[in-house]
C-alpha cells in the first residue's frame, strides 16, 4: 500500500444529513434566535478585512455603546464566548503578583478567580453562599484590606439566580484605584445597567442570552481608566489573541490609520450580533427591560401558583419527592423545553428558568409553566 493511500475510512455519521430539533430554549443560555438575526448569518461571507466588514464592526460597536449606556471608545466584540471576555478583562488589565478582589455567590466569581490565578494574580475572594447579596460597606471594608487593583462583581448571577445591585460601587473602587469589573452575561437587555453612569471600568456581556444572537461573540468595553491602566503594563499579557493592544486595532479604536491583520474575525458571528444589536436599538433598552419584568413577574405568579418556591430570580427551589434530572428529562421529551438545572455551588438545589429577549413572551411562560404542571403530576416521588 502506497504512503498516500486513505486507511481511516469517511465516517457514517458523516454520510447522514445534519439533523437539529426543534427545542424552545428556555434555560439559562442560548435562547432561542429570531429568523431575522438567522437569516444574517446565513449571508455571504465577505473578508474580514473588507471595508464592508470595518463598517458593521463599527455599527457593532455603535449597538454596543447603546446596549451598555457608554460612550467609551473602547469598545468592541471579543471572537469567542462570554469566557472570552471574562479572559480578556483580566488578562489585559491585571499584571502577574498584583492584588484583585473577586466577589463570590455562586459559580461566575469562582470561575473569574480561577482565570486570574492561572493567570498569576494575588487573588482575593469575598464570599457568600449561592444567590447572597454583598453590601457596598463590605465590598469597600475587602478593598481597604487587600488594595486590589481590579473588583469583580456579577450582575446577574446565572447560576444562583440573582440581579445584584452596582450603584455607588464603582465610586469605592475609584477612591480607591481599583477597577471595577462587572458581568453581565446573563442580564444585559433584560435588568438595567448603565456603564458610564455606575462608573463601571470593565462591562462584558455574551450574545446568546436576552441579545438572542448565536452563541461565539462577547460585546467588551473598557473605559478611559482601564485603558489608562492595560496600556501603561510593563508586562505582556499572557493571551495573543486576546491582548487589546491588537484587538483595538483590529476594531479601529486605536486611532491608527490602517487596521493590521491580527485574527480572522468570526465574520458571520457578526452579521448576526449586528443584527441583534440593531432589533434591541429598534425596539429600546425601556421597552426590553419592561418586558422582562412584566414576563418574569407573571412566570413568578404562575409558579407560585404551582407551589414552587422562590428562592431569587429565574430559580426554583428543587421541590421535595423530586429528581431534579427525571423532571428536567420529561419537559425535553414531552414538551421540547430546555430548562437546567443547578451550576457548581446550586447544583441539586435549584432548576433554572429563562425567558430571554425573543424568548421573554407570556405565551412563552405558559408554555414553561404547562410544561412544570405536567412533569410535577407525572415524575411524583420518584428516588433520586
Ligand atoms: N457569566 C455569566 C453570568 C453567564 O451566565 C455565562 C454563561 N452561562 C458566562 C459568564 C459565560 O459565557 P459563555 O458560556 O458564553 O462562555
């Protein structure tokens, strides 16, 4: 047998066509996608290097300004999930040795912490059982003792369940020369938040949860001190492809004429974030936010009608005599209903219910709520 000659055969599965179900996505992430930002990734690849391409970039950047309440120029959208912004923030504005503080209530802030570890940080953990709330006065008492340079904090804590407030955080880390880092991956476009106004450093956010695009992009925005302090580093960060000094070339905010190749964008990855961005400008951060209270406030009445218990925001308690997996498997057979259940700290604790963006319809709620009435009456008592 020649060298060339093919000995791994072309794989069955690989024979067969592509087969996706049908699924209503009412978990914590993806939610399901509107045909209108579907059909703007199945448009043409253009280069990504284009002209064309520069110019939805800057829309991108332009949606993301309003969606985040900022004028920062430095704002863009990482190629890569929310981790790839949670890397980003960090890496970029930490330096190995330095102190940060890393506020914990549930898995985002132990996930966030790790990143800085790897990263050789000097962390910092401010902790409170799953779905608990951190007072100003004790997060500004963590920052006197430790000096940290950045704070972390989760806005909305997916895992947990929570939308925890940010006012006058951001004026305790300026007195004290930290940078405040906020997470919105789970409630940009459905809870309030206005960057510049709450004077936060750092806001991240994923596309695939209230914005509705497909999961692989993360809308990113630094403001003048964190700029401040990423560009006056002594050390390089420890991420190529995340290092701002060439991503904010790629994305034209560096004030340099000509933008150099770095890495080949995820080009239809943003024909659709564009065009969530756009649906969310069109219909108004108002509007959205309204309408995610109003869905949730009656999602809420519906369970509590249904006996459930409330422990915070998008999460139910486990009810008793139930296996969590035997009811979350009978919705997805049933009902093709995607709900979850816990993450790390919550696991076996809760199951988490999300109505987001496209999603967030009363229409939608029953549905979720036929769906829980139905596995409560069949999958009764059954060993866990
Ligand atoms: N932060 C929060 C609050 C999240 O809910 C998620 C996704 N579940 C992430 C970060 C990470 O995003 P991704 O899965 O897109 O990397």
């Amino acid at each position: 047998r020649s060298m060339s000659s093919v000995t791994i055969p072309p794989p069955a599965c690989m024979l067969r066509p592509l087969e996706v179900p049908l699924r209503y996505l009412f978990g914590p992430g993806p939610s399901n996608v509107p045909p209108r930002i579907l059909a703007a990734a199945s448009r043409p690849i253009i280069g990504h290097m284009h002209p064309e391409m520069y110019e939805i970039m800057n829309d991108i950047k332009r949606g993301i300004q309003y969606a985040f309440q900022t004028e920062n120029n430095m704002t863009i959208a990482m190629s890569g999930s929310g981790h790839a912004a949670m890397e980003c923030a960090v890496f970029n504005t930490v330096e190995p040795g330095e102190s940060v503080l890393i506020s914990i209530n549930g898995i985002w802030g132990e996930r966030v912490a790790e990143i800085a570890e790897r990263m050789g940080a000097n962390v910092h953990r401010l902790v409170k059982t799953p779905g608990g709330y951190f007072t100003n006065k004790e997060i500004e008492q963590a920052i006197e003792k430790h000096k940290p340079v950045l704070f972390f904090l989760a806005h909305g804590e997916s895992s947990a369940g929570l939308c925890h407030p940010v006012d006058g955080i951001g004026d305790i880390c300026r007195k004290h020369n930290c940078l405040f880092l906020v997470d919105t991956v789970a409630s940009l476009g459905a809870a309030p938040i206005f960057m510049d106004k709450q004077n936060i450093d750092i806001l991240y956010t994923g596309s695939q949860k209230a914005l509705n695009a497909p999961p692989g992009t993360a809308p990113i925005s630094f403001n003048e001190r964190a700029c401040r302090k990423m560009f006056n580093r002594k050390t390089k960060p420890l991420s190529y492809l995340f290092d701002m000094t060439h991503l904010s070339n790629y994305w034209g905010c560096d004030g340099k004429p000509a933008r150099e190749y770095h890495h080949t964008g995820p080009v239809s990855g943003f024909f659709s974030l564009r065009e969530s961005l756009a649906i969310l400008a069109e219909k108004g951060l108002e509007e959205s936010w309204k309408k995610h209270t109003e869905v949730v406030a009656y999602l809420y009445k519906g369970l509590e009608d249904l006996g459930l218990k409330l422990p915070s925001v998008t999460t139910i308690t486990v009810p008793d005599g139930y296996n969590w997996r035997e009811l979350l498997a009978y919705i997805m057979k049933h009902h093709q209903i995607e709900m979850t259940g816990g993450l790390g700290p919550s696991i076996g604790m809760v199951m988490r219910i999300g109505l987001m963006g496209y999603n967030c319809e009363k229409t939608n709620a029953d549905k979720a709520l036929n769906a829980l009435a139905d596995a409560l009456k069949n999958c009764k008592k059954s060993k866990s």
